[in-house]
C-alpha cells in the first residue's frame, strides 16, 4: 500500500530556489560575448586571437594563485575558485576593451592586475566594488597610455594570420606598432568633426578597441541575456537612452559639431560597457529604482566626458565612478518596509 504525500512540506531556508546559479550566468555571459569575440577574430586577425588569450591567461593566473586565499576556505585546492568562471569572464571582458595592437605582456598584466586588485584584495566573488575588467583597463592607461591609445586598422577578414609589430614586444621594451596607427570613430568626431557612417559603427569595419567590432552582434548577445535574465535591462536602456537623448539635445545647438543620436550608441566601447560591465550584479545597485539611476548616470558621465573632457572616450571612467556611488544608491532607494511609516520607530 502505497502511502500518501503529506498535504504540508516542511524545507529549511532559503525557501525561494531558482535554478540560476553562479558559475551557469558567467557561461551565459561568456556565450553572449562569442559572435563579438569571432567579429574581432576576423577584423584584427591574429593579434585578437593573441591579445584575448594574454589577458585571459593573465586573470586566470591571478585566480589560481590568490583565489582559494581570498575565498578563506582552509584547505580549499588551489585554483577551485575558477571553477565559477569569474576569472575567465573578466580576462574576456578586459580583452575586448583592448588595441589589437597592444603588447602581450601588457594585456597578461591587466589581467592579473584587474583579478587581484578588482576583485580578491576585496574578498573574492560578490564582495568587490569596481568592475575588475575595467580596473584593469584603467591601470593599463594609467600605466602604459602611448600603447593603450594606439590604434590599428581593421583588415575584415584579409589579414587573419598577420601579427602586428608590437604584439610581441618585450617587458619595458619599444614597441613598433607606430606604423600603423589609425584614428577610432570617437577620435575623427572630437578632434576632426568626421562622422563615421552608421553601417560600419554596426558591423564593426573601423578602428578601435576589439570590443568595438559590431554593435549589432554585441546588441544580440545583450537579448540573449536579457530572454536569459541574467541582466538588469533597465541599466543599458537607462545608459542608451540618455546617452541618446543627450546626443539629440545637442544636436539641437550645432548638428556638425556634436554627434548624431546613433552615432553615439554605436561607437566607441558604449554597448560593451552599457550592457556586459554595467549590468555586474555585484557592483551594480540590486533595486529597480536604483538601477534606473545608476543607468541614467553612467550615460550623463558618458557624454560628459566624450563632449567636453579631453578624452574622446569616457565608458570605463562613468562605470567605475558610478560603481564607487553604489553602495549610496541602494541605501537610498531601499522600498519601504511593510508596516513602517515616518513616525515608526
């Protein structure tokens, strides 16, 4: 005789299970990233396959050597920590913020620097407050800013077994990338007023970061995240709108000297940033309300920065500056708790 299923289950806390867990939204995110990762691969040839692996190879080495410590389990193997998939999304993501020309050495250091001083010196997974991926980027312009600004063209597939002169270069050696420099489409617009036409921003044919290939493939991956939900959509949308909107209003005083609203959501790293850095769940505000103001934020920094700073360039700095403003942003759009009003105690 079979017995009865009890009409009242009894579990232990948590009793909200979901399946996503941490290591299966780093894959999702990692998948999201391959067509634009292949689009690279196949504008810059060789030296993408090169520098992604350099940096990845960097924040891997990290990860093995100081995850299992900053993780505090004792006796924990080294390297378990990479089994979430952490340190290869950053050295990823840090990868796609680079010149294709960039020195090896350098893409591993940014790596390891983004790992150990973005995320473990804070405590390991969860508890760091900037992106570790733009950390990285941003010690290595501090650091090394005539390489971090050089700049190649994009070949489209003719050159997939060239390797760039300065790839190879030497720690603290001369590298010999000058030679073929060429201007991003951020650069042409600040400094020339030269509008590059919308369909090469989308498809990826100019110069620029690897991650600045083709917005229409890193748009796509952002919809794989979002039917996913393993993003906040209302943080690249809050980001894209403004920027957008900022765009248009001053257009409205001089349309040849500021960018038109489509330019400035396709070009330079904004869609990389707005919807796979932006939307960390660990340095991004965790309320709706919060998300939209952290959004709106990150793209008035953005524009800010690209129309009167002296950079043509300003997603990693609008990023990091609203990750430091985070842990404010959640203290003050915390809803109210049930039952407690202005005058509770």
């Amino acid at each position: 005789m079979r017995e009865r299923e009890p009409k009242l289950l009894l579990f232990h806390a948590p009793l909200l299970r979901q399946a996503t867990t941490t290591p299966k939204a780093m894959r999702d995110v990692i998948y999201a990233l391959l067509p634009a990762t292949g689009a690279a691969v196949w504008f810059f040839g060789l030296g993408a396959i090169l520098v992604l692996s350099a940096s990845i190879l960097g924040a891997v080495a990290a990860e093995w050597l100081f995850g299992s410590r900053a993780a505090g389990a004792a006796g924990c193997l080294r390297g378990r920590s990479l089994l979430d998939g952490s340190g290869l999304l950053t050295g990823l993501l840090l990868g796609l913020t680079l010149p294709p020309g960039l020195p090896l050495w350098m893409a591993f250091l940014g790596g390891f620097v983004g790992i150990t001083l973005g995320k473990l010196i804070w405590g390991g997974l969860g508890q760091n407050l900037f992106n570790p991926a733009l950390l990285g980027r941003a010690f290595l312009l501090a650091t090394f800013p005539i390489a971090m600004t050089t700049w190649v063209p994009a070949a489209a597939g003719t050159g997939l077994t060239d390797l760039y002169p300065g790839s190879l270069a030497l720690p603290f050696m001369q590298s010999g990338i000058d030679g073929v420099t060429a201007a991003t489409p951020l650069g042409l617009m600040k400094f020339e007023q030269e509008a590059t036409p919308l369909a090469a921003l989308a498809f990826g044919n100019t110069g620029g970061s690897l991650g600045e290939t083709s917005g229409l493939l890193l748009l796509l991956g952002g919809l794989y995240l979002w039917l996913r939900r393993d993003l906040d959509w209302r943080i690249p949308v809050g980001i894209l709108l403004t920027v957008a909107s900022f765009s248009f209003c001053l257009g409205l005083f001089d349309a040849g000297r500021f960018p038109a609203p489509l330019f400035s959501v396709f070009s330079g790293g904004l869609l990389l940033g707005a919807i796979y850095m932006a939307t960390d769940p660990v340095t991004s505000p965790v309320t709706p309300k919060g998300a939209w103001v952290f959004g709106v934020g990150v793209g008035l920094l953005v524009m800010l920065i690209r129309v009167f700073g002296g950079l043509p360039e300003g997603v990693m700095y609008a990023i990091l500056l609203m990750n430091a403003a985070t842990p404010l942003i959640d203290r003050y759009t915390q809803p109210r708790v049930f039952g407690y009003g202005v005058g509770s105690e």
